[in-house]
C-alpha cells in the first residue's frame, strides 16, 4: 500500500482548519442549478465528470454525493433524482443547497448522517484523494453501508504518479507541505491499490483511467506548474496566452474528445492523474452510459443562449452577462411581449450613457439609453407583422460600450468584455 501510516499530513503541512483549507480552495459561488445549464456544456470539459454520472443515474433515482462542495452533480435534478450532499464546508454546502440539492449536511464522509440502505447510488468527484489512508477503510464500509443492496457507487478518484512523486513517508517536510498545500490531497493511491481496496468491500470493481488526454486548459497549467506533469513547455505557454473565450473553446474540443473516448469504448494506458471508478454487489452495469438519456438537458421551449452570453452568475437575481451583442434563440407559437430586467457595472454611466437596441427577427422592437445603475425592467412590445410571421424568433441585443472587469485586478487573465447582466426573461 502506499501508506499504513496513521500520519496526519495535513497537520504537518500546517493546515489547521481542514474546512476553511478546503473552502479557499473550491469555492467559486458559481450558479450550478440545472434550470440555468446550458445543453452545450454536455460537451465541456467542466462538465465530463458530471456528465458520466448523468449518464449512469437511473431516473427518479436516490442519489448520496460526497465531498458536494457547491453541488456539481445539481444537474442530475434534471433526471428526477432524490439528491443529497455532504461537505466538511457549511458555506460549501449552503451553495449546493442553493444549486438545488433536496438535503444537504456538514458531516464526515466516515459517519454519514443517513439510515442504511437509502441511497441507490453513493458518488463523489475529486474526494477520495482527500480522505487520509487511516480514514479510507471506514469511508468505504460508510458508502456500503448506506447503499441499498443493489446500489452502485460511482467515484472520479485523483491517484498518485510514482514517476514524479514519492510516496508520503518519502517526502520531506519541505516537500511535503509544498504537495499538500496545493489541493490537500492526503491519501492518493495508484490505480491498482484503489481497485484492490474497492474489491474488499465490492464483488463488481470497474476502474478506468482517465485524463491522461483530456484536460482543461487551466488543468494542464496547474499540472504542469504545480504537480511537474512534463507536458511540453511551449504548448503551455500557448495555454497561458489563450482568451476567456479561447480557453472555453479549448475545454469544449477537449470535453467533446473525452465523452468519444467514452462512447467508442476506449480504454486509456494508465497515466498516474486520476481515475474512474464504479462498484456494486449486484450485477455489473455498463461502465459508460448504463442509463444515457439526455432528452432532459433539452427544455421544451426554453430559449436557447448563443455565443456573447457568459453563464450564469448569481448577483441578487442570478443573471447572465452579455458582450456587445448577444443572440437568443426560441420558439413561440404566438407572440405579443418579451419581459427582461437588466443592469450593468459599467464605470462612468451617468457621463457615458449606455445605448442598447432590440431587434427581433431583423426587426427594430426597442432602443433605450441606460443612464443610471440599478436593475431595470424591459417590455418589448412585438408588432403583429413580426409575430405572425414565423414560430422561431431571434432577438439580438445590442450595446454601444463595454468593460473590461478585470482591469481592476491586475494579475486576472479574464479579458471578457461586458455590457448588461440580464435576467427573468418572460416570452409573453
């Protein structure tokens, strides 16, 4: 095994405050709730891990996660799944609870707050190699415990490189604070000590590597910087220089690579980063796409944001910011109104006023001057000759100004431009 050892390193790379470490770390206050997901990011990097559990969810099903942080898995609400969470975080777990998980508890993954056999699956993304080896045994005797007889577990589990790591005890203390300090992992294991351990609690153990292709951009970075993945030194370089909008592009080709990979049944050399994992004492599933029914990340009517929308932030009313012009796509079989509130933060308004012009289907519906801060409301009232001209409606929106946010931060390399943040849109 890699470690025996009832070390605390966490303790010895001087965290002291296991919650408030973990929160620094993963707190974003990002808008995960599946009303506001944009079917495109079923490609996403972001979302792979996500979508492999999606895809592996029966319907209407009870679904534990582990490590919920601010509720990654909120979109499975889309398949009718009972969900819960649990993190060592309040203010992660308020966040999930927000995203819209039905229960959400600060609690130990080695004493789960929940009577046994409730769940039918038991997940967790990015969490067991958080768990420390003294407390791995009992997380796993816990998943099984609260699993239903014929549940599945399923787990995206972080490993450890022997090629570019040494194992804990090897380390030395300068090292090892240097290793821990960057996400607090404290129990990584290579991928067959994960399956072996898995086997002593499961009859059915699935692994797979993965991510030995696909990252973020941002994930190949912080690999390359802080783990000393060898990725060649000018493909970095030119990930560092990418735009917001060429880093997203960048993730969307390398999410859409992974879920082929997936699909095509290919089975990746093991690469020391991170695996997935799934375990039963019933009869094994597929490991890919058990239960694939994506119809729901589809709503019926719901408009369809293109590129110049970011997503979703929650700012008071949660909203999506616009560039200087932005598109929205939906159906309607009879039109009279379109409703919106909007505002901006833009600097100098009141000097520099805001000009911005509505047209739906290439015709003019609206134009106003935005003067003043504070959020406004919009109705556009649609003439008779452009409603009942067709069923499928365009309105783009369009601004004279923007801003670049992260001029106030120096160090950012978000160089997004916006205009207004638009929410509780109505198509009447």
């Amino acid at each position: 095994m890699t470690s025996s050892t009832n070390t605390d390193w966490l303790s010895l790379a001087g965290v002291m405050d296991v919650a408030e470490f973990y929160r620094q770390r993963f707190f974003t206050g990002g808008v995960l709730d599946a009303r506001y997901f944009n079917p495109i990011d079923r490609f996403h990097m972001k979302f792979a891990r996500t979508m492999w559990v999606y895809d592996n969810v029966r319907r209407g099903s009870t679904v534990l996660d582990l490590g919920c942080g601010e509720g990654f898995l909120a979109l499975l609400k889309r398949k009718d799944c009972y969900l819960a969470g649990v993190d060592l975080s309040p203010e992660l777990v308020k966040l999930a609870r927000s995203n819209g998980y039905d229960s959400v508890s600060v609690a130990s993954v080695k004493e789960l707050p929940f009577p046994s056999h409730c769940f039918d699956y038991v997940v967790s993304l990015d969490l067991l190699g958080h768990v420390g080896f003294k407390e791995k045994n009992a997380t796993l005797a816990e998943i099984k415990r609260v699993l239903r007889p014929d549940g599945v577990t399923m787990h995206g589990i972080e490993c450890l490189n022997r090629e570019l790591h040494q194992d804990y005890e090897a380390m030395s203390p300068e090292t090892l604070a240097q290793f821990v300090n960057v996400d607090g992992h404290i129990g990584l294991e290579v991928e067959e000590e994960i399956a072996a351990r898995f086997s002593s609690f499961f009859s059915s153990v699935q692994i797979e590597p993965r991510y030995s292709l696909c990252l973020t951009a941002a994930e190949f970075i912080k690999q390359y910087d802080q783990y000393g993945v060898p990725f060649e030194r000018d493909f970095i370089d030119y990930l560092r220089g990418l735009s917001f909008d060429e880093s997203n592009a960048f993730d969307l080709a390398m999410g859409y690579v992974f879920g082929r990979i997936s699909d095509l049944g290919i089975r990746l050399p093991p690469s020391g980063l991170y695996s997935l994992l799934k375990a039963s004492n019933a009869n094994p599933e597929p490991f890919y796409n058990a239960h694939r029914d994506r119809s729901d990340l589809f709503s019926a009517g719901a408009p369809e944001f293109s590129n110049g929308w970011y997503p979703a932030n929650r700012m008071g009313p949660i909203a999506r910011w616009m560039t200087n012009q932005s598109r929205l796509r939906f159906q309607a079989r009879e039109l009279s109104r379109i409703q919106l509130q909007l505002t901006t933060h833009i600097p100098e308004l009141r000097r520099l006023r805001m000009q911005l012009e509505f047209e739906l289907n290439g015709t003019l519906v609206g134009a106003l001057s935005l003067f003043d801060y504070g959020w406004l409301e919009v109705a556009l009232d649609i003439p008779i000759q452009v409603s009942k001209a067709s069923q499928d409606f365009t309105l783009v929106i369009r601004s004279n100004r923007t801003w670049q946010p992260s001029l106030a931060t120096p160090d950012s390399n978000d160089d997004r431009h916006l205009s207004i943040a638009v929410c509780n849109l109505e198509i009447k």
